[in-house]
C-alpha cells in the first residue's frame, strides 16, 4: 500500500478507544491498533481551523467525499470515481482527474478537530 505523506501537524486520534496514538501505531494501515477502527488525523493548513481526516485507501472513496490531494492544496470534491483493474480514476472538481493505485492511500475530510 503507498503511504501519503504526513503533514507536519498531524496528530492521531481514536473515537472508540478515546486515546491519542503514537504514528509508528498506525502508519501501517492508519488504523487503531486497539480496535481496528480508522484513527482520526488532526491536520492544519494555513491559518485554517484544525481539520479532522481519516487516511483511507483510495478504493473506500465515494463520490461526494473531500479530499485532501497535497499537503498545501485546498480540500475538493470527489465528482465521479471509475474502477478500472488495479486504478482508479477519481474526477475531482477545480483539479481535474487523477488517476491512482486501489490500495494508495488518500486523506478524506471528516470535519473540525474537537479534542
């Protein structure tokens, strides 16, 4: 599986587990090792709010997800996603279509950062 790159900022968090996680936890598979549940990633961009992300393989993507493609980019929209053998295609508004491994990982948008 290919790992995106960590922003700087981030930090791990586990709903279920409500514990903070230490990256070499999850990094593998950006999951909690005690559940098994995606953990949540504190990012910030700029002078916005934290923002709250999991770190999912690009196969779990559903159209209208945000997405978060490069650490200084701007979240955008998923349009349309095509599966085609290993790669997916994703359509992805005010950036155009992308093409990427299944198992390549990508940041989705959950919401603001309350912990």
């Amino acid at each position: 599986m290919a790992k995106s790159v960590p922003h700087i900022s981030e930090e791990y968090y586990c709903n279920d587990c409500n514990d903070y996680k230490d990256f070499l936890d999850v990094n593998t598979n950006w999951k909690c090792p005690i559940c098994g549940n995606y953990v949540q990633i504190k990012i910030v961009i700029g002078n916005t709010i934290d923002q709250s992300c999991f770190r999912i393989p690009v196969s779990e993507l559903n159209s209208n997800d945000i997405v978060l493609l490069h650490r200084n980019a701007d979240f955008n929209e998923v349009l349309g996603i095509t599966n085609f053998g290993d790669k997916v295609f994703l359509n992805i508004k005010e950036y155009g279509s992308l093409k990427m491994n299944k198992d390549d990982t990508i940041l989705k948008l959950n919401g603001g950062w309350y912990h």
